[in-house]
C-alpha cells in the first residue's frame, strides 16, 4: 500500500490546508492584566517569573514599574494595568508575575496578573476591533483582536508597543 504524501483535499478556499492547519495547532500564551486578555506569539522568545525585586527610578511615569536585573542584564519593566487605569477606575492591584519578552536584541518586562495558559486558537479569525476604551499607546499596537471560549483576545505588537512606552517615557 502506498501513501501519497502530497494529497490533493480541495477545502473550499484558496487558502493551503497546511497553512490553515498548522496556524490552527500552534498554541499561543495568553495572559491578563486588568482583565485585558492578551496573546502572545509563540515565535517570540520570552521568559516567566515571579517578581522579586523591581528597581525603581525617581520621576518616572506611575506605568514604568522600573527595571529588573535578570541574567546581569537590566530590564526595564512596564505595567499596563496602570495605563489601563487611565481610561477605567482606579483599583489597586499587586502583580504577582514578570514576563520578560525579547525582540531581537531588546528585552522588555510586563507585570501580568496571572500564570500564561496555552492558547489554541483553533479557527478563531481575526474579529476587528476590540471594544473597550484603551489608551492610544496600548490602542495603536494591536495587531489582532480574536473571540475564543467567550473572550476577546489581543494580539500586539510588542515591538510597537514597548517602543511607544520607552517613547513616552522620555
């Protein structure tokens, strides 16, 4: 018997099986913070941690948490449940996680509220944009907004993001 590795499967759509196939069964990480759900790609190299010292720097915006000392390299961390808080009420909350993202030779932290649990967006398709009213740096770096088990999820791009929040930190 003979298995053809290259069947033909005529899907309905211009778009490659494979393609769709493997997008669909790559997990991602998704995390929150100030119940903003949000994903992060799986191609991005990052690290989880608990916080056990943040170093923080005098006149410096209540968003930037400060900078972390990881591997001997300082890393500057943000917290985007305070730029949250720009646009909703004020509530007080003590982050518990680190999660250190690296883009190409930068790395950044953000503070998040909860363990990253894998993601498997299935079939889920982009849904447009995301209904709450965020801040303009936070707004501008989303890349994607999905619907899965009865939540939105954002994709960003972090890279956009980190450099609008170094940018308005000067």
């Amino acid at each position: 018997m003979s298995i053809d590795a290259n069947p033909i499967i005529d899907t309905g759509t211009s778009e490659p099986l494979a393609t769709s196939f493997l997008e669909a069964e790559i997990p991602r990480y998704g995390f929150s913070v100030k119940g903003l759900n949000i994903l992060q790609n799986p191609h991005l190299p990052s690290q989880f941690s608990t916080i056990e010292k943040i170093y923080t720097l005098p006149h410096s915006p209540p968003w930037f948490s400060g900078l972390v000392n990881q591997h001997n390299t300082l890393i500057p961390v943000y917290d985007l449940a305070i730029l949250i808080d720009t646009v909703e009420e004020k509530q007080p909350q003590q982050k518990k996680y680190l999660l250190t993202i690296q883009m190409d030779a930068n790395v950044a932290g953000l503070l998040i509220d909860d363990i990253p649990q894998q993601i498997f967006l299935g079939q889920a398709k982009p849904t447009g944009k995301f209904g709450r009213a965020l801040p303009e740096m936070i707004e501008t770096s989303i890349k994607a907004v999905y619907w899965h088990q009865n939540k939105n999820w954002i994709e960003f791009s972090f890279q956009k993001l980190f450099l609008a929040l170094a940018e308005h930190n000067k």
